[in-house]
C-alpha cells in the first residue's frame, strides 16, 4: 500500500538533510536579514516542488492501485485518470483534519520561524544554536512532508475507488500491538466512501479496501 511512498520518503529524507545542511556553511558575517530570507525563501520553494514531484508519483500509483483493486472485487473502472497538479494543488490547498493546518501556509509558516531563529542565532554569534534550529526546522519538515506523503495516497486510493463506483470500504488496520486504541477500534468497519473518517493520528499505515459490489 504505501510501499512506493515509503521509497520516495527515503529519498525526501536524504535530500532534506543535505538542503537544511547546506545552510550550515554560511558564516555569521555573511548573513544578513534579506540573505536569510533569500536563502530560506529558496529552500523551502525547493523542497515544496520536491515534495510536489514524490506526491504525484505515489499519487498516480495509489489510484492505478485502487482501481485494479475494485476492478478484483468485480467493480468496472468507469471513469478517467485525474491525478494531476490540479488533483494535489486541491488537496494540498484544503484544511487538513489531522495534521490541522493548510499545507502552504504552515511551509510559509515554518520558514518564517527559521529565518527568525537563524537570526536571532547570528546575532548571539551562537554557532550550536544556530545549527541546532537548523536541524528542528528540518525534523519539523520532515514531519510535514512523510504525513502529506501518506494523506496523498490515501486520497488518490478513494479516487480509485470511485472512478469505480465503490460505495462501501472496509478500514482495515495493521494489528501488530503497536496500534493505537481508535485504529483497533476501526477494524474492518465498513464506511460509506463519501463517510470515512479522518486518521487518528499522523503516521496512520491504516488503509481501505472495497467492500465488494453487491449481487455483483
Ligand atoms: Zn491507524
């Protein structure tokens, strides 16, 4: 299910340690207040269009997926692939329940407070502060973007199901001991598709499987 996901995370990861890294070699004389916010602009508009790249290609697997999915469960795929910039401009554009913030404005958020510690940082000359902002603002990224990565195959999986004609999933939870009170709860619990609540938490592996047509 999330399989290419989780490759594609690997790769963010690397590149999120390398990105925030790089502003590690600036020496304090060279950092001024528009540098900063020239640099940390460029940055984060780097890694949104990185994210944007992984998002769309575990996106269009998710929905190819789901639709050879249902089509096992003898639904009939009925209408056309949609996963485009449009699809995850939508979705990254909208309020999101579990991580309860709009994907841009907590990026612009989030760099606002970097460039803001990196200043305050520069003017205490204060070396292991500054790298140490460096290195939360990249685990806060990091966040972000493995949660987004995860809520885009989901959305693009129910999309799947759909174009298919899917009207019941079945949640089905990973039961390993490590889940939470409320996944447990919640498997093999049939939803409308159009009803299927939000994941608890970040970080949910839970996924939906059609409920298979009936008198199909
Ligand atoms: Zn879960």
């Amino acid at each position: 299910m999330y399989r290419l996901a989780d490759k594609l995370l690997e790769q963010l990861k690397k590149l999120i340690r390398r990105e925030f890294n790089r502003l590690g070699i600036f020496g304090f004389d060279e950092l001024n207040a528009p540098r900063i916010t020239r640099e940390t602009i460029a940055l984060y508009d780097r890694m949104l269009a990185e994210n944007k790249k992984r998002f769309l290609e575990a996106a269009k697997k998710a929905y190819s997926d789901a639709v050879a999915t249902a089509v096992a469960a003898e639904y009939r795929e009925q209408g056309a692939m949609r996963i485009d910039d449009v699809w995850l401009d939508a979705l990254l554009g909208a309020y999101n329940f579990v991580s309860g913030f709009l994907y841009e404005s907590e990026a612009e958020r989030k760099r606002l407070r970097l460039a803001e510690q990196m200043m305050t940082a520069r003017e205490y000359q204060n070396r292991p502060l500054y790298n140490e902002s460096l290195r939360r603002a990249a685990n806060l990224w990091w966040t972000q973007t493995a949660h987004y990565m995860l809520d885009a195959v989901d959305a693009a999986t129910l999309d799947g199901y759909r174009d298919c004609g899917v009207e019941k999933v079945k949640w089905i939870t990973n039961i390993d001991g490590k889940e939470c009170i409320t996944c447990r709860s919640r498997h093999g619990k049939v939803y409308d598709i159009d009803n299927v609540p939000p994941k608890a938490h970040r970080n949910c592996r839970c996924y939906l499987l059609p409920v298979k047509k009936e008198g199909g």
